[in-house]
C-alpha cells in the first residue's frame, strides 16, 4: 500500500524491518499487526507487549492559568490535582457532544512550578489544537505541541513493571495507577505513568523521538526471556475492547452526550463549570436517551460497528464495537440500545450480514485483570 | 494439490476444475496470500449443498479478529458438496491451503466464466505488486 504522506513515527524503520504491517491510522503509518493478533493479545495478557503509541498528540500547558484553562474544557475536575497525578478526561462541545477523550496530567518543573500535559487521540489532535486555542481567551498560557518531536510507548502486561523496573531502575512498582514520574529511562529524560488501555498492569513512556527507538531496542531485547512480544493496533484494539474501554469514534463521537457512556468517574458536574455541562446535565435527566452497554454474542460470529440491534423484532439500537476476543474465545460487542434494554441478561439479537444472532447483555467489563 | 495446477479469481479464491461422469466440477479455496493476510481466521460460513451459484457469486464468508470477507465463487454451478470439518479447524487453510483446506465443490453447469480466471504465474504476480 502507498504511505506517501502520512506521518511515521520514530519506530517506523524498526516497524518495517520486523514484518509490521503498516497501516494509515489517522493519517499515520501504523502497524496493524506484526505476526498474528491473537499471539499478539495473549502475550499482553500472559506476559508484556510493546506498542508504538508515538501517534498519540501529546500537548504541554505552561502558564499560570494552564490549570483554570483545561479545567473550562474538561468534564472532570481537574483543578486540585495532584503533582503527579493523571486524570481521565472527556472533553464535549457546548451541545455536551464528545470531542475527545484524554488524559490530563499534572506535573512540577524543578523550580516548584506547576505544568501540564494532555495526550489526546491522533485523529482528533488537529481538532483538540484549535479548541484549546479557541477557547484560550486572553488566560496567560504557553500551549506547546509535542506530537513530532517526541514518542511515546506502551509497556503492557503482567510482567510489564517487571520489565521496565529491573532494566530502567524507575520505581515502578511504588508508583500508584495513574500517576506518573518524570525521571530517567536508560539514562535519557522520560516521563513514566502507569496508564495503559489494555486492561492489564503496565506503564506508559514519553521520551524525546531521538530516544525512543533505543528505549524500545532495549526493552524489546530485555523482555526476550519473559515472552515479550511487539504488539500492534489490531490488539490494541481487541484488548481495549475486552476491557471495555471505549475509542473514539466508535463509543464515543460528537453524537454522544456523556450520560450515555457509563463513565460517570469522569464527569464532575458539582461545583464547577465546563464547556458542556448544561447539555450534559438535561441530558442525565432525559430517561430516553440510549445507554452504553456491553454484549456477549451467541456463535463465534462477530457483530461490526454498525450492525442493528434488535428486541422482539423492533430495532432497539447499534453496535459500535465487536469482534471475537482471544482471552475470553467469546464474540463481544459494545454499542448504545434504549434505556429499557440495558438489563444485565436480558436477551437481544443483532443483525449480522443479515442473520439475527441472539446475544446477551453482559455487565462491563468483560475481562478484568487479577490483582 | 500443486498451486500451479489451479486457476484463481483477483479475490483470491481458486479452483480446480476435474471431470466427473460427464460434468465438470470445480473445487474451490482460498489462496494462501489470502489466508495470510488474513491471519487470525475464527469463523467460517459454508455455502449450502444444492445451491445454485454464478460465477462471482458470495459462496460464502470467512472471518478474521479484524474483519469479515466473502468468499466469491469463481464458477457457476450447482454445490455438490463441503468441507464440512473445516469451520471448526480452520487451522487447515494454514497448513494445507491448497489440499485438505478446500472449501466446496460445484458441479460446473456454464463454462463461459472459466475463460476469466488466472493461472498461478498471473495471480503471483497480482499478490507481489
């Protein structure tokens, strides 16, 4: 296929030398896949998996009035954070429609100053720049966008802190879900979180473009005996999906109000005010609305985004993610029915290609990792 | 069977096409470029036996953790018969694409389409570019 100008990121030649199959994600050159997904989602499960993740838009706020700034875009608090601390965003319109979903970081330069940083998704970069800009008035704020001069790669699976703690010396394991630590990484500046979107333990690294391939050769080569394996979107996607987690585009988009997604952890409506919250407060109390929910399928059939969702032969929603899942040999889907559908257990069927399929509306997660 | 003994559609099926008391039947797969690039196969849906099928026709669908294609028909023609044990090991078209990995057999009741398909060399070239 023709890669003619997309962006790559600093993996790309590393990519291509070990068989990754490379995609147009976003406008980014991206590896699919490097040998199966399957193999690839169960050595994240079982052991640790790296992922090129440099497509991710990663934006620094300086300023006095970094803080009083993101705190207008986002659904959730993020005034009093914690130096340190990471936070799950949504960012909505004034109509409550989903612009994003982020992390917000907080972070301290060594002068005692605080900053901080935002990772947003690659196919929204572009919008998220212009919102942010948008809406800067006239806040004293040094907006700096880092997509291209750094990279960042995820470290994910049981033995991921493992890893990353025995080879880096990072205290990892000290470190709680969420937050993160700017330090050293094989001796270059990095800023380790344990974040991840696969549903299992692991971290997250950000290291200037220059040193990621090496942070990766080494990890990679460390990780040989614990059964690393490089892992690409294709199981990104069907880890994420069994954790759950929703991606944009699918679960969330601009035709999706907040109160429908089942991420009340991210929406903090008391005592604050955000660009959207009024939206999102009628649309908490319209009990018509259709609602998040997930869905065990009978058959190893996958339902796709799009397929309709039906009860007692009336239409009562859509699929917006499916597939068949590795870990759980199960077909699972998520997507948005009617308020009186969203019943654990209750039975439904969905359209496959033109065949209904009986499938069952299961709590959320469908996979969770032991602790 | 050998892959140069066969013919193959742009959609990377391919049949071999034998006589059989009288008729022609061809049996019809999926080549190993397509296996491969599907990686991951979890399901498959045979075609009925007894339907009729023109050339280029959905014969059936095979899917992958990412995605779901058709499988087309490269002859028209009646199914006489299915690989019925290969859905539950779909591993076969992985190790024997060409063999025990075949897919269906149609008794060939119009000729006119065979003219379209490709030999082995064509359709190598096709997968490389």
């Amino acid at each position: 296929m023709t890669t003619a100008n997309l962006l790559t990121t600093p993996l790309h030649e590393w990519h291509a030398m070990h068989g990754g199959r490379m995609v147009d994600f976003a406008g980014w050159s991206m590896p699919v896949q490097y040998s199966s997904i399957i193999e690839e989602h169960v050595a994240t499960r079982t052991a640790v998996s790296l992922f090129d993740i440099s497509h991710m838009g990663r934006f620094i706020f300086q300023g006095p009035d970094a803080e009083a700034l993101i705190e207008s875009l986002t659904t959730r608090r993020i005034a009093g954070m914690e130096v340190d601390h990471i936070r799950y965003s949504l960012v909505t319109n004034e109509d409550g429609g989903i612009l994003d979903d982020i992390l917000v970081y907080r972070l301290q330069h060594s002068s005692g100053e605080s900053f901080y940083s935002m990772v947003v998704n690659a196919s929204n970069r572009n919008k998220i720049r212009d919102w942010i800009l948008k809406h800067q008035g006239n806040r004293d704020i040094g907006f700096e966008d880092h997509t291209l001069d750094t990279g960042m790669i995820a470290v994910q699976g049981p033995r991921a802190v493992e890893l990353v703690e025995k080879r880096t010396h990072f205290p990892l394991s000290g470190m709680k879900y969420y937050t993160g630590k700017r330090s050293e990484v094989f001796g270059v500046p990095a800023l380790v979180s344990r974040t991840g979107y696969t549903g299992e333990d692991g971290c997250e690294i950000i290291a200037a473009s220059q040193h990621i391939p090496m942070i990766w050769e080494r990890l990679h080569q460390a990780g040989q005996s614990m059964g690393l394996n490089a892992a690409g979107l294709g199981a990104r996607d069907t880890l994420r999906l069994e954790a759950a987690m929703p991606l944009y585009g699918h679960e969330l988009s601009e035709d999706i109000n907040p109160a429908q997604t089942g991420l009340s952890f991210a929406i903090n409506l008391k005592d604050r005010d955000f660009i959207g919250r009024e939206a999102i407060v009628v649309a908490k109390a319209n009990p018509r609305l259709n609602q998040r929910i997930g869905l065990e399928v009978v058959g190893k059939r996958a339902a796709r985004e799009g397929s309709e969702i039906f009860r007692d032969g009336k239409r009562v929603g859509i699929v917006t993610s499916g597939s068949f899942t590795p870990t759980l040999q199960k077909s699972i889907s998520m997507g948005y029915v009617q308020p009186d559908c969203t019943t654990v257990g209750g039975e439904l069927e969905i359209d496959i290609r033109g065949n209904r399929q009986s499938a069952r509306v299961v709590a959320m997660p469908f996979y969770s990792r032991s602790r | 069977m050998k892959p140069e003994d066969l013919l193959f559609l742009e959609s990377h099926e391919w049949v071999h096409i034998d006589g059989q008391g009288g008729s022609k039947v061809g049996t019809i797969g999926i080549s190993a470029f397509a296996v491969e690039q599907l990686t991951d196969l979890v399901f498959m849906e045979l075609p009925k036996v007894g339907a009729k099928v023109a050339a280029g026709d959905e014969l059936g669908e095979v899917e992958s953790v990412k995605a779901v294609s058709p499988i087309y028909s490269p002859v028209s023609g009646e199914v006489i018969e299915v690989n019925k044990d290969l859905p539950n090991q779909l591993e076969i078209l992985n190790s024997d694409p060409y063999g025990r990995g075949w897919i269906a057999k149609v008794k060939i009741t119009d000729e006119s389409s065979l003219g379209k398909l490709m030999d082995y060399i064509t359709y190598q070239k096709q997968c490389a570019s």
